[in-house]
C-alpha cells in the first residue's frame, strides 16, 4: 500500500457520496449499480437515466486521470496495475474474472443489493439490513483474502 494517498481517497469518497445523494435529491432512487444495471435487461420504463448514470461512471472513470494527472497511476512506482489471479492455479485470469462477475451477481440478487448499495446508500439511510449485508461483505472480503493471499 505504498501508494495509497488518504487525500484522493477522501475525494473520491466525496465524489461518490455527492453522486448518490444527487441521484436520490433529484430523481428518488438509491444509486445501488446493480439495480441500475440489472433494470435494463429487460428494459424498464425508466431506462434513460439509468444508461446516463452508468455512461457517466465509465466516462468519468476515464476522464479523471487527464483531470488529475497522476490519478491512474497504478503499482508502486508507477508501475501499471495488474491483473492478479490465485497462486498455484491453472485458470487464466480471465476465467477467473468471468466466475467472480457471476458470483457478484449471484450475491447481489440473494442479497437484495450491491456493495454500493448497502454500503453508501444503505448504511446513509441507518438500513439495519445494510448493515448486517455490509458486516457479511468485509468478513466475506478478510476471508478472501485469507485463502487466496491477494491483497
């Protein structure tokens, strides 16, 4: 973690807190991404705003290193980010991306909800569902980490 700056990760906490409480002000709906994604497969009523919600996620995502140059530097000393899969494994990274988009998506639908969700917005809201739901992802993320050794 010789990277990690408490500053930027502030700001970004910032950000994605002004995000949701402008969603939830202007148009009465809690910014959890698995909702809004899984609303336009089949599509709702309501598909505009979703699309422009989760096309402002990507293009900010890449605009902001331009915005704030140094932003999207990964590693230690500057080093790319990558991929990292569990040691001694024959599957590519690849398969193991796939597996855990279907996990996630598996475990937002049981548990009514997303990290996002529950974590922001849930916990924002003194949910007692989204605090237990929150509880279970960081015993279930330490667990995680535990087996496989990737932090």
């Amino acid at each position: 973690m010789e990277s990690f700056s408490p500053i930027s990760a502030a700001a970004g906490g910032v950000l994605i807190g002004l995000a949701a409480a402008v969603l939830w002000l202007g148009n009465g709906r809690i910014a959890g991404i698995s909702g809004i994604f899984g609303q336009l497969l089949p599509p709702a009523r309501t598909v505009v705003w979703r699309l422009v919600f989760l096309a402002s996620l990507v293009i900010g995502t890449l605009a902001a290193p331009y915005l704030v140059p140094g932003l999207g530097i990964g590693g230690p000393g500057g080093a790319p980010a990558q991929l990292v899969t569990p040691a001694n494994t024959p599957l590519p990274a690849v398969v193991w991306i796939a597996l855990a988009g279907l996990l996630t998506g598996f475990g937002t639908k049981i548990g009514n909800g997303c990290t996002s969700g529950h974590g922001v917005c849930g916990l924002a809201r003194l949910s007692r569902r989204s605090f237990v739901a929150v509880g279970v992802f960081f015993v279930v993320a330490m667990a995680t980490v535990a087996v496989t050794g990737i932090v």
